[in-house]
C-alpha cells in the first residue's frame, strides 16, 4: 500500500491544520519519529566526523577544507530525498518492481567488471560516473532483502501457509547466490554482510533453523576451503593475519589496526575535542573517513561520542525490530528482518575492526563513514521501514 491509498482529509474539513495533522491516520502520526530522528543524528555527526577527519588532508582535498563536509552533506540529502520517494511508493508497490530492481542490479554488478569499474584500494568494487563513483554492492543489499522477500512471501500469502516451504527457500538461495557470488570475487566484506542478511531474512521469515544452520556449516566449510585453496588476494591474507597477530609488522599490514587502537585510547573519557585530535590532525590513521570513522570518535569525542553513536545505532535497531514485530504481513517482516541484519552486522564489524576484535573487512559505518552509494541505501532501507510502520498504523486506525 503505498501512501497514495492513504484516506486523506475530506474536502470541507475545517478543523486546524493541528488537529489534521494529531488525527490517527495523518502522516505525521504514522512516522516512526524516533527512527528518523535518530538516523538523521547519526549522519549529521558522521558529516562532522568526516570533515574532522579530511580537512587537513590537502592530497585528496584539493586544498578544500570543506571538499568532503560539502560532498557528505550532499550525500545526505540525496539519501533523504531517496527515503521519502521509497515511503511515497510504498514497499508493497516496490514488491511489483523487486524482479526489475534485482536485474538492474546485477547488471551494475558486472559493469565492474568492463572499462568502466574502478580499483580503489586493491578492491574492484566500483563503478566509475565521471567525478562520482557508484558501489554496486551496496545495492545488492536493497535487491537481496527485497527478492528474497519476494519469494519467501508468495507462497505463504497464495498458500495460507504459516512459514515458507522448502522450494521457496531454495528459489529465494538461487536468488541471493547470482549477487553474492558476483561481490565475492574481489570484496570479501560485502560478501560477508549479504551473507548475513540471508541469514537474517530467513530467521526473520520463519523458515526451518535447519535452513540457516546448514548455511552456517556451508560458510565456514566454504571459507576454510578458500583459504585452503589459496584463493585470497594477498592484501585479504595480511588483513586476517594482522588480525591474529596484533603485533605482527607494526608499520606494515598491522598498522591500520595499531594507528586506530592509538586514536581510540588516547580520547578518554570525553575526547580532546572535535577538530583536536593528534592522530586525526597528523593524518596518522588511514582511510579514516571511510572504514576507520569511529577513530575519529573515539578520538575527539571520547568514551562519550563513542557510545553515544553505539547508543544511536542501538535505537535504530531497536525501532527496526519493532516494526519488523509489528508488521502486518510476512512481506514486511522479512524485509524489516533482513535490514536489521544488515544494520546489526555492518556496525559491529566496522566498530569492530577499529577496536582490533573483528578483521579488516573494507565495512563503512552506516550513516556515518563517507560514501554516497552507502548512504543512499541505508537512507532507503529507513524509508522501507517507514513504509512497513506506515501501513501498520493505518491498519489499526
């Protein structure tokens, strides 16, 4: 149902724009307030972080101090302007485009791999636009959650069956496997965060735990024979190893990891202020706008800031559960399932790997590392779940 079905007031209503706006079935009524507020807080201090992070960094800045606060900040309010276009369609007219949604998405997958694909950091996972580059992968996400979805609602809603049966499972797997194995050629971090959305959307949709424990057994069958085979890239194998090793060369494959502990320890309590911070002034941590941000954080603003983005990503999540719980068919479920997945990992992992207890998997913060395309999708993830709390409050008007 998209918003365009929504009952709008009658014509002749005379009562004041306040109380049309407070009656049950307004809009204003139906957004899940604390999600956005709590989503647009998070990008508003990433943009912060990013200029703190980049401002003196005059080799990729151009000698522009705001070159990235300004890009970020347009990033953001494309992300928003895309949020609000996914709740005016609604999800449920998205369900209709998801098959149209998927083959675009697969298509811009392969375009990596022609002339147009680029290679930042060792990683071909990019799409170059003339000055702006694209991540396929991280639309991978939104075509996954929303085909898989897809699949696993139809024949439950056609059926009236309680969970999803082993054929759908198995179509909406193929499904996810084309995109999947396309990203894992040369980005093991996405790789890893559609992995697990899989594995939410199908916990989320009700399907057999034989299911998702036999993804699990496959995974990790199928990363030991990986490593086994010698398939890694070398930068993939200096990354596990400096995580196994903490100490293992300093100022080579283990400087990223040491640089990011030093940054985050010596912020305290409350941080040496934004702007101040030793190790983001000298530029001492790398990629610090993007995979290490919340160095920036711990850095500057403290055991403080820290948490206080950790508790932000907290409400996301928690707002996000809660509508899955509350939606009002298993269409919406799984898709609000599969994002807190997304969500979930994606921020454990990146805040992970700059504490020095997860690998460096190359995973940007959501709403918080600089990235359009990562900003994009997680702003049109917020708007599904706006358009899944919509239509569950209109149905209890």
């Amino acid at each position: 149902m998209s918003i365009h079905s929504y009952p709008l007031p009658k014509r002749g209503d005379n009562r004041p724009v306040w109380r049309r706006l407070a009656a049950r079935d307004s809009i204003v009524r139906r957004v899940d307030w604390i999600l956005l507020l709590a989503a647009g807080a998070l990008s508003l201090l990433g943009c912060l972080l990013v200029w703190s992070a980049t401002r003196n960094r005059t080799g990729i800045t151009g000698g522009d101090p705001q070159f990235f606060l300004i890009r970020q900040g347009a990033n953001l309010l494309i992300g928003i302007a895309l949020a609000v276009g996914v709740m005016w369609l609604g999800h449920h007219r998205l369900r209709g485009a998801a098959p149209v949604l998927y083959a675009a998405t697969v298509v811009l997958l392969l375009l990596v791999f022609t002339p147009l694909g680029t290679e930042i950091n060792g990683q071909r996972a990019w799409v170059s636009l003339g000055d702006w580059t694209l991540q396929p992968g991280e639309f991978a996400k939104i075509a996954v959650i929303l085909s898989m979805a897809l699949i696993l609602a139809a024949r439950v809603d056609t059926a009236d069956r309680a969970h999803p049966d082993g054929r759908s499972v198995l179509q909406a797997l193929g499904l996810a496997a084309i995109p999947l194995a396309i990203v894992l050629v040369d980005d093991m971090g996405m790789a890893m965060v559609i992995s697990v959305i899989v594995l939410g959307i199908l916990l989320a949709s009700g399907a057999s735990l034989l299911w998702t424990t036999g993804l699990v057994v496959a995974g990790v069958a199928g990363a030991v024979l990986v490593w086994a085979l010698g398939v890694l890239d070398e930068y993939q194998i200096n990354r596990f190893a400096a995580f196994a090793n903490p100490g293992l060369d300093p100022t080579g494959v283990g400087y990223n990891t040491n640089q990011a502990r030093i940054a985050i320890g010596s912020g305290g309590l409350t941080g040496s202020g934004l702007f101040q911070g030793t190790q983001t002034t000298g530029q001492f941590v790398p990629e610090q706008q993007t995979d290490f941000i919340f160095t920036v954080a711990g850095e500057e603003l403290g055991f403080v800031g820290a948490g206080g983005i950790i508790l932000l990503i907290g409400v996301i999540l928690w707002r996000a559960l809660r509508i899955a719980r509350g939606a009002t068919d298993l269409y919406g479920t799984i898709i609000a399932g599969g994002i807190v997945a997304w969500f979930a990992f994606q921020s454990f992992e990146n805040i992970g790997m700059a504490l020095g207890i997860m690998p460096v998997a190359g995973i940007p913060l959501p709403f918080v590392s600089y990235g359009g395309t990562a900003m994009f999708v997680s702003w049109m993830a917020i708007g599904l779940l706006q358009s899944i709390r919509m239509k569950r409050s209109l149905s209890a008007a």
